[in-house]
C-alpha cells in the first residue's frame, strides 16, 4: 500500500489538514506503518501537483480530493495487491548457498530457521490475542500464516534438500 492511496482513502471522507491525516493515518493501521508529518506533507504536495487533490479554502494547510484523485482511488480498490514474481527472499538465497557449500550443515541452517519462525510465531500469537479488531490483529493474522507457509516450505526442503542443488 502506498501513503499516496491511503491519505487519497482518508480525504475521500472529508476535507482534512495534513497533521489530521497522518494521526487518522496512524490511527486506522495501528501504528504498524508509521509516518511523519514532513512525509505526509509532501505526499500531500506531489497529490495536489498531479491534480488528485486541492487545497480547501478554510485551512492553508487542509486539502480534499479530486475527482480526478476519486477515480484514482477507485482504481487503486479495483486493482489486487501482488508481490513481484521477481521479488528476491533471501532465505531461499541461503538455502540455495548452504546446498552447495560443503562447509555449511543445511539441516542446521534450516533448523535453526525452523526455532526462529516458531519463535517469532508464538510472539505473533500472543500479541493477536491482546490485539483488538482492526490492523493490527490483521497484521498479526497474516505474518503468522506467512511463518507457517514458511515451516512448510522447510519441512519440504528438509525431506528434498537435492533441490537446492544447481543441475
């Protein structure tokens, strides 16, 4: 998600000064994305330049969306979040590397890894139960069944480490 989509959600509401935004801002994700007021401020500006938004005439420091800033907001809904089939993930890096480096135990590695995810995943369960509703619960929700996808793929790994082989 980009702060640019996000500030154009909250100015869909109602007009709103650029300190508002970024409390409503953190407010709404919890924290769990934190921003300052300078990044607002210039997210706001590079909005207002492309026409997205405008400045309102009861507040220098206020704006309020555009229809040109609703349709891109629409578009922005419409359009499913993907990650980058190129993304790199550095754990498969060093899985990879482990597989041919006589000097590195890949069961350690991959063992070590395992205590790491189990770790971090009962911390993460922990914390969604203390979490109300809302972005943070969210986001706990989904960092612990991507730490499970992740002892899956070791699991496998783990029973078909000739796969991290070059051919």
């Amino acid at each position: 998600m980009s702060i640019r989509n996000a500030l154009l959600s909250l100015l869909a509401e109602q007009p709103r000064p650029v300190g508002q935004l970024r409390s409503l801002f953190e407010d709404s994700t919890a924290a769990t994305w934190p921003v300052n007021v300078g990044q607002v401020y210039q997210t706001a500006k590079r909005l207002e330049r492309d026409g997205l938004v405008e400045k309102t005439g009861d507040n220098p420091e206020a704006y309020a969306i555009t229809q040109a800033g609703r349709e891109a907001l629409r578009q922005w809904w419409e359009e499913p979040e993907t990650k980058e089939a190129d993304e790199r993930d550095a754990l498969v890096i060093k899985v990879a590397m482990a597989a041919i480096n006589p000097e590195v135990s890949l069961l350690d590695l991959l063992d070590s890894q395992r205590r790491a995810a189990m770790s971090r995943l009962r911390e993460l369960t922990k914390e969604k139960a203390q979490s109300p509703p809302g972005a943070r619960w969210l986001l706990c929700e989904r960092q612990i069944l991507e730490l499970e996808a992740e002892l899956r793929w070791i699991d496998l790994v783990e029973a078909h480490p000739e796969q991290g082989e070059p051919r």
